[in-house]
C-alpha cells in the first residue's frame, strides 16, 4: 500500500497536470480554429448541424481554458489543495498571462482593423479570431511561466 | 520604469536550517514552485509571504531580503 500523500504532494502533481491539460488544449484549441475558417463552405448560408456542433464545441473549451486559467483548477480537491494550486507565484504568473493576452487581444484587433479596407471580415470571423487569441495566448503563456518557474 | 531586483538570502538560510524546498513550502503553505522562484530571484514575494518564511526559518525578513546597494 502506498503511503497517503500530502497536500503538497497532490498539489504538485495536480499542478503538472494543469498545465499539461492547458498546453494540450490551447494548442487543440488554436488549431481548432483553423478549422473553423477551412470548413465554412457558404459563409452568409444558415450553419449546418456539423458547424453548430463545432462551434459549440469550440466556445465550450473556450470557457473551460478560461475557467482553468483563471480558478487554478483542482476543484475535485479540497479546500487546501486548492489554495496550493493558487498560490503567490500562481496568481503572480496568471497576471503576467492575462495582461500577455491583453496585448496580443489589442494587437490582433489592430491587425484585424487595418486588413478590414482590403479583405471582407464577417463580424463572427472577427470574433472567433479575437476569442482564439483571448484564450491562446494567456493559457501558453502562463504555461511557459509555470514550467520555467518548476525548473531548478 | 522596471522592478527593483530584490536580492535574497533564502537558498544559504534555508540550506543552514536543513530544510528542502518542499519543507519550506510546506511550512509556509506555498508550493515548491514558489521557493524555487523566491530563490531564483524571479518571484519578489508579497510581504505576507516574506513574512511566513521569515518566521519559518527564525530570522528577519531583512536578514532574508535586500536591496542592492
């Protein structure tokens, strides 16, 4: 029988796991996109089942990468495993992330408004290339900043 | 304007009092991430917590932080 593991313990596993889930999601994810843009035949047609499926699925992981990011997951544990996974450096990492996804939001918005003249961008187009940036980009950064920050 | 490197003794203090990263996390309800980064310099930690390793490793939080001169 293994011995029962501490919270600490827990927490450092439930930490590698969170960021292996948001590393393999957000990537998921952006690709995922692409997608999107690839299989929208008729663009001004009503949606078929298949794309309302995909995007449905796309805007619940989404919310999930959102979620994950900024509750600090584990919410299967208890209250002090919890509070581990959201520690100092955890939350000082998720601002670092959130306001890495702030500039990458506002430069993407530039991009999109200044190709607006030139190529014809649909209003949902514009959205899931905003959303796609608003979720990538914070989530792999704080990944890249929790890994080095496990480094010795 | 950039943040003011804080130099830290935390490595040296926690080495002399025989505890591990993961001790010390413990001790201060952190997790080992959070030493490392403490100790590398990359973390400046929130006053509470300067205050719990301080108090962990019997020592001043100026014996443990500094400003560069």
């Amino acid at each position: 029988m293994s011995p029962a593991l501490s919270d600490s313990q827990i927490a450092e596993r439930a930490q590698s796991r969170r960021n292996r889930i948001l590393w393999v999601f957000s990537i998921l994810f952006f690709v995922w996109q692409g997608s999107f843009f690839g299989g929208h035949v008729t663009p001004h047609s009503p949606l078929r089942t298949v794309e309302i499926v995909m995007l449905g699925s796309h805007l619940l992981l989404a919310v999930v990468l959102l979620v994950l990011l900024n509750t600090g997951g584990g919410w299967r544990y208890g209250k002090a495993v919890r509070a581990l996974l959201d520690d100092d450096s955890t939350r000082a990492h998720r601002a670092q992330a959130l306001a890495s996804g702030f500039w990458g939001l506002a430069l993407c918005a530039l991009g999109l408004y200044a190709a607006a003249p030139f190529v014809r961008i649909d209003a949902e187009e514009a959205a899931h290339v905003l959303l796609s940036v608003a979720v990538a980009v914070p989530a792999l950064r704080f990944v890249m900043l929790e890994r080095r920050a496990n480094r010795g | 304007m950039g943040e003011t490197p804080l130099l830290n003794t935390l490595r040296a203090a926690r080495a002399a009092a025989g505890l591990t990263q993961a001790d010390l996390a413990e001790k201060v309800g952190v997790t080992r991430k959070t030493i490392n980064t403490v100790e590398n310099g990359v973390f400046v930690p929130s006053t509470v917590l300067a205050l719990k390793l301080a108090r962990a490793l019997d020592a001043t939080v100026e014996a443990l932080f500094q400003l560069p001169e």
